[in-house]
C-alpha cells in the first residue's frame, strides 16, 4: 500500500501468497516490491524475508484479539482487508480460490481509481478495444501467481 504525505492510502495492490513461509515470502517480495520498500507487517517471523528482496522490514508485536486490529501502525491494512471482505461477500456467492487473483486484482483496481470515477468506463472501453484476443493458456497463467 502506497501512502499520501497526510498518511491516507493511495494505491494498494493485492495478490495471493502460496504460504506463510518464508520461501514464499521472499518469492513474492522479490516479484512484487521494489527494493528499498519499507514493509509495515506484524512479527510474524517469515515477514522478515522481505530482507532479501532488498527491502525494509518494519515489524509491530500486536498480540492477538480485536485490539490488535486497531494497532495505529496496521489501522489501513486492517480496513482495507475488512472492505476487500465485505465487498467479496457483497458481490459472490461462492468465492473460488481459483479466480482468487481475479477478484483481487479487481478490488485493487477500483480502489486504485477510486478518484478518478469519470475515468474510469472511458479507459475500461479504451483498453477492451486495443487488448488484442487471449488465448485461454495466457488467461490461465494469472491463476499461478499474481
């Protein structure tokens, strides 16, 4: 998550993780994170293998129970994964861990464009006639990792 100079998220992206381990971890900091990211997480140990894609690791012990959701720290990540929830049970009867980069990858672009409503049917449309055609096998590579 990206954040304005006020402290309020800008952009976010989402994406699934195979596992809370740290191989995983580091896979996915390699993939998706500059290096010289700070990355705001609890102390759960494998996050620290966010290290080895060069970026920052800035842990916060926030305990467990519904006080530690309110940790300052952590407040717009745990906002943001209770609208990511409501808005999938909102919108899905079932929701396939399948299509999970799907529905991710959708969350994270409305939200990113949130500001910029008027915009966004207009560039939808813009880029649903410039896509060329995808096979089925490239639509299916987003279901491996995204």
């Amino acid at each position: 998550m990206e954040f304005n100079p006020k402290g309020r998220p800008v952009r976010m992206r989402l994406s699934r993780v195979g596992a809370f381990q740290s191989d995983e971890i580091a896979a996915w900091a390699k993939c998706c994170l500059e290096p010289g990211t700070v990355v705001f997480c609890d102390a759960l140990g494998c996050f620290t293998a966010v290290q080895r894609a060069g970026c920052f690791h800035q842990p916060f012990a926030t305990g467990g129970g519904p006080a530690s959701a309110k940790h300052p720290a952590l407040s717009w990540v745990n906002t943001l994964l209770g609208n990511l929830k409501r808005s999938m049970h909102g919108s899905y009867h079932h929701v396939s861990s399948k299509h999970l980069p799907r529905y991710l990858a959708e969350f994270s672009y409305r939200f990113n464009r949130r500001f910029s409503l008027r915009e966004m049917f207009p560039r939808l449309a813009y880029v649903a006639l410039r896509t060329p055609p995808m096979p089925n096998r490239v639509l299916k590579l987003a279901e491996n990792y995204a």
